[in-house]
C-alpha cells in the first residue's frame, strides 16, 4: 500500500525550474511476527517545464545535479529527447549545458 502526501512549495516560481516539494510516501511492511510496520520516507521532488515541449515534470532532487537547479540550464523531461533537443538548440547554447565539444558528459545524465 502506498500514500502519497504533498507540500508544495510555491514560492519557487520561476520560469523552468519550477518549484520543489516534498513527497511523502508511507508504506506498510510485514514482519515475520505477521505484524505491520508503518514507515515513511521523504523524497524532495523538483519540478521543471520541459524546455523542449513546455510540460512539466518531476524528478527527484537526489538524483539532480545542485549545479543544475537553475534557470541556466536546460531540463528536458523523459518524453523529450534530450539529444535532438541540444542538437536543435546548437552551438551557440553549449556553454549553458556546461560542455565543451571535447567533453565527455553523456547528455542523457541531464
Ligand atoms: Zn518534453
């Protein structure tokens, strides 16, 4: 079983990246005993628009990059490609994914 509480923090509301909140998620284990255990756990979510087709979408901040919860930088979310995003997006915007042309950074860990 699973319960999904939300607190959302509104006052993070700028263009791409959105705003954070906290998920929290309880669920119930069984011991051995045939007992049943509540637990929580919390996961801070952030929310972005896609800058590749508007909508948006969450991931977990844990599995962010603190350097990239700004505005200067693209979120492109799982529908999208992010590859033909940053094709498309060029030369020209390639500082702002913070790479040079010899770097090695697979897009995809975006
Ligand atoms: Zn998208």
């Amino acid at each position: 079983m699973l319960f999904i509480v939300c607190f959302y923090n509104l006052n993070v509301n700028i263009v791409m990246f959105i705003r954070e909140f906290k998920k929290q998620t309880r669920h119930v284990r069984k011991s051995k005993m045939g007992k049943e255990h509540a637990y929580k756990r919390e996961t801070t979510m952030c929310v972005f628009r896609c800058d590749s087709c508007d909508r948006e979408f969450e991931r977990t901040r844990g599995s962010m990059d603190p350097k990239r919860l700004s505005n200067s930088y693209f979120h492109v979310c799982k529908n999208c490609d992010s590859k033909k995003f940053a094709q498309k997006k060029g030369v020209e915007q390639k500082q702002k994914w913070n790479m040079t042309a010899s770097s090695s950074t697979p897009i995809s860990k975006l």
